[in-house]
C-alpha cells in the first residue's frame, strides 16, 4: 500500500534517558548533489521520478539494483532534511520495504557464519560512518531512522523485513562483546543515536514490539546485563540499558509470556545472586533495577513475572543488594539505590487480597482520631517485600541506608495512615526499632524519631506501646546521646497536648524523671555547681537539662502532677538548680507551677534564695524577682508573699546595695556596676509595686510596719542621694538662676544626651521608677532589657557596653510628657510620693544649681498628681 502525498516525518524525540556526555558527536555526513540546492519540492520530485525509474529495474540483477536503491538515498535525506521533517512522497511504504530488506540482508551477510567478535567487528564497521570510502551500511541506517520515526504503515513494512531482530542481535553484539583496548569504536556517536532511536521507534508500535521477540535476541541481551557486567562494552552500556526499558514500558502479554518461556527472571535472579558480592554497589543494584522494571511494568498485565521473581529467591537477592551500600554511600544518596528502594515499596503494594488485621488500640487517644478498616489509598500487600527494609534497617550501620529506610515507611504512611497499622500489628517495626536505635548514628536517631511524632502531629495517634518502649530506652541506655534525642522528642511530644501529662504520668516517666533529677542534684550539692559554659557541649548537662524542661511541660496545667513531684520530696532537689544558669529557668517554671498547691511554699524559696544570694550574683536575683513578679499576679501570690515575709525580704536586698551608686564605690559593691544596681533597684521595686497594687491588704501592712520609711532609707543608702543640705554649699536667689521643670528632669535622665553626671543621673532615675511606683503602674514596665525604640541613637556608653552605662540597660521608657498628657497622675500609694518628696533634698550638685529643691518646688511637684 503506497503512503498518502504528504506524511509527517518528524524525528521523534530521543529517550531522556539515553544521554552520552563525554562523547564528541560525529559529523553529519552530507550528501551534495549540486552546487546549489533546489527546494524541497524539486527535490522530493526528482525523487520521485529516479524511484519510478529504479522500479523498473525489476528484472535487473540484485547488486545492480542494490547500486541503484542506494543512489536515492542521498537525495532521499537531502530532501528530508530541506522539508522539516515534513515527507512529501507517494511511495514512501515501497521505499522503506525495499530499504529495510537491504539493510537486513547488509547485517545477515555482515554476521552470517563468524564468530561472536569478528561478528561485532563486522556490525560495527557496517553501520559507521566513513568519510571517504563505502558508506553504503551508513545510508541504509540513516534512511531506516528517518523512516522508523514517520508513521505506523511505514513502520510496518520496516517490521516485516524482520530488521528489528537483527538490530537487537546487533545491539546485544556491541554491549557483550566490547573493543580491545586501543581499538577504535564499532561505531560512532552519531551513528549510535540513530540506532538506538530507531529501536526505541520500533518498541512504541505494538507491531515493532512483536518484531523483536522473533528470536532469542532479547532474552541473550538481558541475560547479558546480569551475568556480564564486568566484561561488557561501557560505551554501549547506557543505550542498552535505555532500550530494554523501552521495551519493559511497552510490555504486552506476548512480551511476558515471551519472558516466562525464557526463563529471563528466574535466570537474571540467579546471575545476580552470584555477582552480587563482587560487583560494586551502583552495577548491581541498576541491573536488578532492570529487572524488577520488568515486574513491574508487567504486573498489571498478569503476576507471572513476580511470582517468577518471588520463587526465583529475589527478595534475599534484593537484600543483599541493599547491604552492598552499607557503609560506602559516604553521606549521598545514590540514585540507583534510590531507584531501588522505590522499587521495594512498590513490591510493598502487590498482593492479591488485603490484609486483615483486628483493631487492638490501646485507649486514651487524642481528639480528632479516626480508625478506618476500610481500604482508603495506596494499601501494603506484600509483608514479605516490607521484611527486606524491615531487615535492612536491622542490618544496617551506614546513615544514607537507614534514614532511607525510614523515610520509605514514612511514605507509605503517607499513602494510607492505615499502612502503619497493617505493618505495627504485624511485623511491628516501629517497636523493634526502639530496641536497635541506641545502635545508629546519631542521624538516623533523629529521623527515627521524628517518624515517632509523626504518628502523634499527623495521624494524631498515641502508640502506646512504642513508646513504653522509648520510655526503657530513656531508663536503661547507656547511650547518652541518644537518650538526648529520645528525651527531646518526648518534650515535643508531652507540649503537643495535655493529654500526654497524664500519659506520661501513669506510665512512670514523670517518676523516672524525678528520680533521675533527684541523683543529679545529690552530684551537684555533693561537687558544687559547675559554671555553664556557653559553646561547650557537655551531654550529661544537656541531658539534665531537657529532663527539667521535660518535666516542666508535664507539670504545666497538671495539678495532679504537682503533688506527685511534692510527694517525691523534690522540693529541696529543685532548690539546688537554682544556682546553675543552665538549669535555673526550668527550675523556676517548675517552682512556679508549684505554686498552684502551696503557694507559701514557693515564697519562702524564693525570698530564701533572694537574702542568700550574694553580692555578684546578680542575675540570679534578677531571675528571682522576674518569677516572683508572675506569682504576684496569681490570687494566691499577693496573701503568700506578706506572709512569707517578701516586702521585709527586699528591703534587705536594697539594703546590700548600700554605697553601690556612690562614686567611688564602696569595696563591697565593687564587683556591680551602677547599671546593674540600677536594673537590680528597678526590678525589686517592680516586686514591691505589684505587691501593693494587686492587694489592699499587702497596703496596709506595708504602711502599718513603717516599710515606707525603710524604703526611703534604703534608697537614701544608696549613694547617689547626697545629704539634705551639704555644708558650704552655695546659696542662689530665684533671681540667680532659673528652676526646670520636674517632668524635663525626668525626661532627661534616660536621654541618650543627658548632661547630668552618672550621679545625678542615677537619682533621677531611681525617682522615675517611683514615680510610676505612686501611680501603680511600675510593675507593667517590668521588662526593660528590651532595645530602645526604632531609631534612638544609644549613648556612647551604651554603645560600648561600658559599666557605666546606663541608657543601654533599659528599654525606651515612658516619657513623663506622655503619661500625663491626659491630665495629672492619679496617686494610688502616697506613701510613695512621700519616699519622692524626702528624696528631692538630697538631689543637688554644685555645678547644677537648677536642681536645688526647696518647699515652694516640692509644693509644684506634689500638686502634679492627683489622689484617687
């Protein structure tokens, strides 16, 4: 049948696959049949005429005709090239019929009669092209791709010449049988492409397909990729390769029942198990590969080919494959191992019949968790698959092997939740995982357990028993490390929700953490506290401290939980953290959630904690007073704290500051700056100011005792406040000078440009704190480390971070401008305003004499606020 006037001749695209970096492309041979080119149409005309003409060439002898058919060729391609592929040519099927012919008879002359080398020699030197002589095997190749890639009439007549054998006896010649050393290629780049694409055009035609299974061809050349890896021919390897997954895609029932006459499974399982341990790696695991594309690619079709591989031992095969990569992956995953994992988890999923497992959830669960027996997605079939990771992960040291591992279970989770639960009821990996993990790198233990939460985040399941299991391994590893990374995913999990405070509190792990806290403090008081060195990574240290915050979170909203650490007796083991940094803001929070059921008790810790604490231990007392300001807010807090003697126990505190803001500093304050008795003044008065303000009664009794009068008194002894009237100083009329305001002053004492000496500046300070302390708002401006406001320029102290810097000690604060622009401050504690008026006396140097304070000035600042 002659084809239509016009047929589409588009070069079809090559197979992503097959690619040959590193080769220099041959040049494209050109065919010139005159000095200038006419156009397509011309062209394909004098085709058509010389083709007519060479029919009649009927009777003539074969070489005669064969001379003849081949001096079309070149103005056949010539024509194809000039037309984009666009094939304007009524006898386009006549022409492949007797081109195809030729170059099956070319390649059966070629082979006929040598031996397996001289055969390979002969193909190659066919089909290459040469530049100055016979290039008669080139033309027929070239003509029969371009022919191959047009359309299925002419395909057909390409198929019946029975060339696509012969080009597959070809191919497996050059894969199996490579060139000495020092010998040329059979074939050159060019030349190679336009033979494996005119394959890969007859694998896409169902009719092209059935044309390579003729012979015994395919069956030698993928028994060849199994059995001859070390000895075959690099340069063909790739394109072999791409063809037979071309073939493997396009399979239909007489490819696999050609498959299974041949024993091609069975056989490559065989060869493979022989050369597994001697082969690297990355060659063995792409053959099996290839393999397994085969089962692949065939099991919609019919599970003969997996049953093959099945009885054929394939999956011992496949786990000795897999350990081939333990320990040489050097941290990278590479991609035929992860091909072949792939292809693992896909085994996972062939089955003939779901798996049946009894619902055996151990109860309570969180909200929102559901339970489906019914199939919803992707389903695990094929527990013997699932036992190769299973046991690959059991076998394996190597990082790159088992985070894979986990990696694939976590994806089949993905494909269906329910997976986890055919695989746990069944072959429980997840559990006997725990019991190996201490084994693993460091790596494959965070992965482990970031799979662990993905049941509790994702699919919102509480796997009881796995973690039973995880909460051993915590109690009894000697692996510290690991007990690190089990204890922090613990932590993630326990704030996750609360239901996991009572989880882990019937289980017995709040009570191993007690125990294991109550032995590090006994080593700790036994060896004294340890400085906490920042950079240093010490395992036991940070062991101990996520086994503090662990217990923090069990602890939050848990009052249950509380009594169980009190009537562990761990009040007293908790107290000794205190004095370590590292551990000091755990222990707090632990204290604090104490509070809920003796709030005094907490007090007289805390209060304790603060008269012992010595002079340079400033940010201990810093941290204290910042947790007893968060208790103060609770009802409970304000009645404990009076009773627990708190005010009496920061006046004792001011009171060790005595002389810190004197310059020069007394010997005993030498080891603290001004800015930090500043930032120590500020938060102890924030403590005091909560107090009063949150309770009416903690007033009275402030007011009762003569704490006013201690305050002032302590705040005199600071060091900064001079005498009420310093002798010889010099007296100045009003009409000597010119008095400030007392909101410019304030204003000025956290400027960035204060002109005052520190001393002075200090005083200020201090008599802005009480400002904000008399109208009950101190104890809201408690957080002042923060940076100062978006474009305040800090001083240059600040700037330096010298002692005496001031400014950058304290976030922005208040502008006394600000907080009464809406009219006078309310006085909610006029004993406060009292402290203020006994204090502005004292506030006065030499060489400012604006600061002079006399009756009819206090009288000015008095009449700014208003009582309530």
């Amino acid at each position: 049948m002659e084809a239509e006037d016009c047929s589409k001749a588009e070069d079809r695209p090559e197979d992503p696959g097959f690619q040959n970096e590193g080769q220099s492309s041959a040049v494209k041979p050109t065919f010139s049949l005159e000095e200038q080119s006419p156009g397509p149409t011309v062209l394909w005309d004098m085709l058509e005429q010389k083709f007519l003409e060479y029919q009649q060439l009927i009777h003539k002898n074969p070489e005669e005709r064969r001379r003849n058919l081949l001096s079309l060729l070149p103005l056949f391609l010539k024509a194809w090239e000039h037309s984009v592929g666009i094939i304007c040519f009524r006898s386009l099927q006549r022409l492949a019929e007797d081109v195809s012919d030729q170059l099956a008879q070319e390649i059966q002359q070629a082979l006929s009669g040598k031996p397996a080398e001289q055969a390979r020699a002969a193909a190659g030197q066919l089909l290459q092209w040469k530049s100055d002589v016979d290039q008669d095997g080139y033309l027929l190749l070239k003509s029969v791709y371009v022919l191959t890639g047009t359309d299925s009439e002419t395909l057909g007549r390409v198929v019946d010449s029975g060339l696509p054998a012969l080009l597959l006896q070809c191919l497996y010649l050059f894969f199996a049988f490579p060139v000495e050393k020092g010998e040329h290629l059979e074939i050159d780049v060019q030349g190679q492409r336009m033979f494996v694409q005119m394959l890969l055009n007859i694998c896409s035609e169902s009719q092209g397909l059935e044309g390579l299974l003729s012979g015994s061809e395919l069956q030698s050349l993928l028994i060849a990729t199994t059995c001859l890896r070390e000895h075959s021919c690099y340069f063909w390897k790739q394109p072999t390769f791409c063809v037979l997954r071309a073939i493997s895609k396009a399979q239909s029932p007489s490819v696999i029942q050609y498959l299974r006459t041949a024993d091609c499974v069975r056989l490559s399982v065989q060869n493979l198990s022989k050369l597994a341990d001697t082969l690297p790696a990355p060659e063995v695991s792409e053959a099996v590969s290839l393999i397994l594309n085969f089962v692949r690619d065939s099991y919609p079709i019919s599970s003969a080919l997996l049953l093959e591989f099945e009885n054929g031992e394939g999956y011992p095969l496949l786990l000795k494959v897999l350990l081939r990569y333990n320990g040489v992956t050097q941290g990278v995953v590479e991609p035929h191992l992860e091909e072949l994992i792939e292809l693992v988890m896909w085994l996972t999923t062939c089955g003939r019949s779901e798996l049946k497992v009894f619902d055996s959830i151990t109860y309570p669960q969180l909200e929102g968790f559901k339970f489906h027996q019914e199939a919803s997605g992707v389903t695990v079939k094929n527990l013997q698959a699932f036992q190769v990771l299973q046991n690959l992960f059991h076998r394996a040291s190597d990082s790159v092997l088992c985070i894979q591992v986990l990696l694939a279970i976590k994806t089949m989770w993905a494909w269906n939740p329910r997976n986890f639960f055919l695989l746990e009821w069944t072959l429980q990996p997840i559990s006997q995982f725990v019991e190996i993990i201490p084994l693993k790198p460091t790596p494959v233990q965070e992965h482990f357990f970031q799979l662990l939460e993905t049941l509790v985040f994702k699919l919102l399941y509480v796997p009881h028993e796995v973690l039973a299991k995880v909460q051993g391994l915590i109690k009894d590893s000697q692996e510290l490390s690991c007990t690190l990374v089990a204890l922090r995913s613990i932590l993630r999990i326990t704030a996750s929700d609360r239901l996991f405070t009572d989880i882990f509190r019937d289980s017995g792990l709040l009570g191993l953490l007690l125990a294991q806290l109550r032995k590090q403090a006994k080593i700790m008081r036994k060896s004294g506290n340890k400085e906490c060195s920042p950079g240093v990574q010490d395992l036991e240290r940070e062991l101990t401290c996520v086994m503090l915050k662990t217990v923090v979170a069990l602890l939050q909203g848990s009052v249950r939980n509380a009594v169980v650490l009190k009537d562990h007796g761990m009040v007293p083991f908790i107290k000794i953290f205190l004095d370590d940094e590292c551990y000091r803001g755990s222990a707090l929070s632990i204290l604090e959630q104490l509070s809920v059921i003796n709030a005094e008790e907490y007090m007289s810790i805390i209060v304790g904690a603060l008269c012992s604490s010595t002079q340079g231990e400033l940010q201990l007392k810093l941290d204290l007073l910042k947790s007893l300001l968060r208790i103060l807010e609770t009802p409970k807090g304000h009645a404990a704290f009076r009773v627990s003697s708190g005010f009496n126990g920061l006046l004792s505190l001011l009171s060790d500051l005595e002389g810190s803001l004197q310059l020069p500093a007394v010997t005993t304050c030498s080891a603290v700056s001004p800015s930090q008795t500043l930032e120590l003044v500020l938060h102890t008065l924030c403590v005091v100011s909560a107090a009063l303000h949150l309770d009416p009664v903690n007033k009275h009794f402030f007011r009762s005792n003569g704490l006013f009068e201690k305050l002032a008194e302590d705040l005199c002894l600071l060091g900064c406040f001079g005498a009420p009237e310093e002798e010889g100083a010099q007296r100045y009329s009003s009409s000597d000078m010119k008095a400030r305001p007392f909101v410019d002053l304030l204003s000025g004492a956290f400027s960035s440009s204060c002109q005052f000496p520190p001393r002075v500046q200090s005083c200020l300070q201090i008599l802005s704190f009480l400002e904000s302390m008399a109208g009950g708002t101190l104890h809201l401006h408690r957080d002042l480390m923060e940076p100062s406001k978006a474009g305040q320029v800090p001083s240059l102290d600040a700037r330096k971070g010298e002692p005496g810097s001031r400014q950058g000690k304290f976030k922005q604060w208040p502008d006394p401008e600000e907080r009464m622009d809406e009219g006078d401050v309310t006085i909610m504690h006029p004993g406060i305003i009292c402290i203020m008026v006994r204090l502005l006396p004292r506030l006065y140097l030499g060489d400012h004499p604006q600061l002079l304070w006399n009756a009819g000035t206090c009288g000015n600042f008095v009449r700014t606020f208003t009582l309530p």
